[in-house]
C-alpha cells in the first residue's frame, strides 16, 4: 500500500511457496520421521504438506504465529531422531537445513511443527516468506468472503485417489447440521452420500454460492426483492430500490427540506457502486 495506490492488495504467494519442496518432518514424541513436500496455496490461505502415502495434513496461515529457522529452531532430543540426520557427525550441517512452524489458538497453547530441507538454507526462505504471509494485514482483517472462500479451496484440495472432492468433507467443514448440508446438496443437483464424491468440475464457485445459499438462507433479505417489484421478481430495478431506500430504510421524522429522500441518480450510484454486475 503507498500514497498513490491506497488500496491494500491481497498477499502475493511465490511461485517456489507454490510448488512445493521436499522436507522431512520429525516428531520427537513419536520419534517418526516421514518425508513430505511442504506447500502454500495460491491464495495463501494454507500451508500444507503430503506424505508418501498422499495424506494430507492443513494449517491456517492465520493460525501460524512464529516461524524460525537454524539455531533458533527446534533440535531432536531423541537419539534414534539424532541418527537419522547424523547430527553427531563434526561436518554436520543441520542447523541450515532446520524449519520450525509455530502455531496454535494463541500465544500460550503451541504446537511446532518441525521440518528438516534436503538442501541449506531452504528452510530461511520458507521461515521468511511464510511469516511475511502471516503478517500481512489482510490476514487477520480478512472480509467474510475470505472465510468463504478458504472453504472452498480447502474443499478443492482434499481430493480422493480418484481425484474427486468426498461428500464426507462436506460434512466436516459445516458440522453443525448435517440434514441442512444434505438438503443443500440435494438442491444443487450434487450427491449427498456419505461414501459418495463430486468431480470439482461439478463444482464452481457459481455452484458453491448456490449451495451456501441453500444451507444458509437469508429469507428477510430475499422477501425485500420480491415486496418491492410489482411481479415479485428476485431482483430490483432503480425505481424498486429508491422506493425501498425512501419508504423502509429512511427515517420518517427527518425533515424533508433538510434531508431530502433519495433520488433516482443517487440510487443509480449506489448501484453501480455496490452491485457485482
């Protein structure tokens, strides 16, 4: 953001963030280390990372608070973890190979998430690229459609084997009621089965509108449409919306001369001001 350009642009992910790299990923309460390929979405929601076996585990980039690397991040204290990256040996490098993702609900509840890169200095430009992610303001000033639309991507992502987005996950990401997901399914002609699964192509963010608005309707905000045009048409014309602005939303007690009511040519800019199309 600068004086000439006062808009805050969304995060920008690198290309290398992207694409991925191969790390390997250790516990030292389980002492297991896995080789995975760590990765950030495009939009910079999640970052993400998949095993041999193409299980995959999600963080919420907003749920990162520190990201460190070399000596300040975290050492095996398990010897069998020690052997594995020969951290015994004198020309041991492996504080330049070291990433650790610190996350959690806040600042008092962490979990570090530990990676060692098969080439130095990889992990300081993840630590470095990462937080810039985490602390970009959008981050945590994001508007609902973000929300939103992080469903939509993480929908997208998890696919099955056969590269189909399972119905179970539906059912995960809105636990509240399952019959108002099925339901909202049903009503976007897609299946609804527990076992069964939707290609993504089945599901464009058009189909993802229709489906939130399906499982969460809003009939106060569609009965105003449909009260204010003569052949109750889901959609206001200019007339329609200045009627609605002057006779609903205006305070009858304002002084006419003083605040007079909305004209025609102000509703049209609020229009085009407001309105996606």
């Amino acid at each position: 953001m600068s004086l000439l350009n006062p808009v805050l642009l969304p995060p920008k992910v690198k290309a290398y963030l992207s694409q991925g790299e191969r790390f390997i990923k250790w516990d030292d309460e389980t002492t297991v280390a896995s080789p995975v390929i760590l990765r950030v979405d495009p939009k910079g929601y999640y970052l993400y990372w998949t095993y041999q076996s193409k299980e995959m585990e999600f963080l919420d980039i907003t749920s990162i608070r520190d990201t460190r690397f070399g000596k300040f991040a975290k050492i095996p204290k398990s010897q069998k973890l020690r052997d594995v990256f020969n951290m015994d040996f004198p020309d041991n490098n492996f504080l330049l190979k070291t990433l650790t993702v610190v996350s959690g609900p806040d600042m008092v509840d962490l979990t570090f998430h530990n990676f060692v890169s098969y080439k130095e200095n990889v992990g300081k430009d993840w630590a470095e690229d990462v937080l810039a992610l985490v602390k970009h303001p959008l981050m945590t000033n994001a508007p609902r459609s973000t929300f939103l639309d992080k469903i939509l991507v993480k929908l997208k992502m998890q696919l099955n084997p056969e590269g189909k987005i399972p119905v179970k996950n539906f059912f995960q990401l809105f636990p509240a009621d399952r019959k108002r997901v099925e339901s909202a399914l049903s009503a976007c002609h897609l299946p609804k089965g527990k076992n069964d699964a939707i290609n993504p192509e089945d599901f464009p963010e058009s189909v993802y509108k229709s489906f939130l608005m399906s499982l969460c309707p809003r009939p106060e905000i569609d009965e105003i449409f449909t009260s204010y045009h003569a052949k109750a048409k889901p959609y206001m014309t200019k007339e329609h919306l200045t009627k609605f602005i002057n006779q609903k939303q205006r305070d009858p007690r304002l002084n006419s001369l003083l605040f007079p009511p909305a004209q025609p040519d102000q509703v049209q800019g609020l229009i085009d001001k407001s309105a996606v199309t």
